[in-house]
C-alpha cells in the first residue's frame, strides 16, 4: 500500500511539473512555437513521460488551459456571490486578467491555429463569465440601475475590446507593461456609460 501511494505522489508530482512548465513556455514563447520536447526537457524528464500524461499536445494544452479558467471562474464566483455591483465585478475580472496577461494574450493570438475542442473550451469560459456580468445587469435593469438596453450585445462590445487589447498587446503596451493595468479605467469607464442613466454617476 505505501509502495503504491508513493507511485501515485511521484505521478501527481511529475503531472503537476509538467503543467507549471508548460504554462511558463506556452507564455514565454507561445503554444505552438513550443514542442513536447521542449517542456519535457525543462521537466527533466523523458519525452515519452510527457505522453504518458496527457496523450497529446493538444491535451497538455487543453489542460493548462482548463486549470487556468477554473481558478479565475472559481475567484470571480466569489465575488459575484457577495457583490451586485457590474463595476467592482469587472473590474475584479481585469485585475484577475491582469495577473496572467501574457498567458491569456498568447490564447488570443493563437486561438485561429487551436483545434475545434480547445475552441469549444475557450468559448464556454467566456460564457460562464458573461453569465455573471448578464445576471448582475439584468438585476441592475429591473432595479432601474441601468438602462434598458441589449444586454447580449452590450456585453459582446466588452468582451470583444478585451479580447483586442489582449491581441495587440505588444502594440498597446510596447514597453513591456500591463495592457489591462493600461486600459483598465478606460475599459471599465467605457462600459459603465453604455450602462448607466444619465446622471446616474456610478451606483
């Protein structure tokens, strides 16, 4: 029994290994200018460990990705669950963001080249996100918060300007720094004023 949970702790350990050097390649020099044996070769371990692991490329990829959208999905639930206010929630999900830029930049550039699965995996992400931000909007309507407008599409608008920082970061942020931590308060003013009554201020 020791024997076996031994080898079961070194395969989580090797797992887990591999999953925090891909991430840190993927980000460095981007997902698919990266090979197996790179990642395997910063593990120290054999290339065909790597397979053992996950099978595919494709399913290292997807995984990094999945670990990544759940713990920003799980920390923005929080926040929704204790806070009706669109504002502080977007900009908790752009400080969220902010932290793993590079990593979510190199998903924008790249999402064209990605298989259909991951597409699928990225899209559903995105949706659990403007789930949070529809419910608290729709709220925020019939409370007479905000105005009555096309929630769908507004949040489309959102979603979309995001997405385009984050493709043209070494554009918007040359110098190396933070595209979100740049454009944050322009973003997040944007929006607001596609949602708030005249006059309303912030709420």
């Amino acid at each position: 029994m020791v024997i076996i949970n031994k080898k079961i702790e070194s395969k989580i350990k090797t797992r887990n290994l591999i999953l925090s050097k891909a991430k840190e390649i993927f980000t460095n020099q981007g997902m698919y200018k990266t090979s197996t044996r790179d990642i395997s070769k910063a593990c120290g371990i054999a290339n065909g460990s790597l397979f053992l692991h996950f099978g595919t490329k494709e399913n290292l990829i997807s995984t990094v990705f999945e670990n990544e959208i759940k713990r920003i999905a799980n920390e923005l639930r929080s926040e929704f669950e204790s806070e009706n206010n669109v504002e502080v929630l977007l900009e908790k999900y752009l400080t969220l963001l902010e932290k793993e830029e590079n990593f979510f930049s190199v998903i924008s550039r790249e999402f064209q080249f990605f298989p259909d699965q991951l597409k699928r995996q990225i899209i559903s992400f995105e949706t659990i996100i403007r789930n949070y931000f529809y419910s608290v909007i729709e709220k925020g309507i019939a409370l007479g918060k905000y105005k009555d407008i096309n929630i769908t599409s507004t949040l489309t608008f959102l979603f979309a300007t995001i997405n385009y920082y984050l493709y043209l970061k070494e554009i918007h942020a040359s110098d190396e720094s933070s595209v979100i931590k740049k454009k944050k308060n322009e973003i997040c003013s944007t929006f607001m004023s596609m949602l708030l009554k005249e006059g309303g201020g912030k709420i």
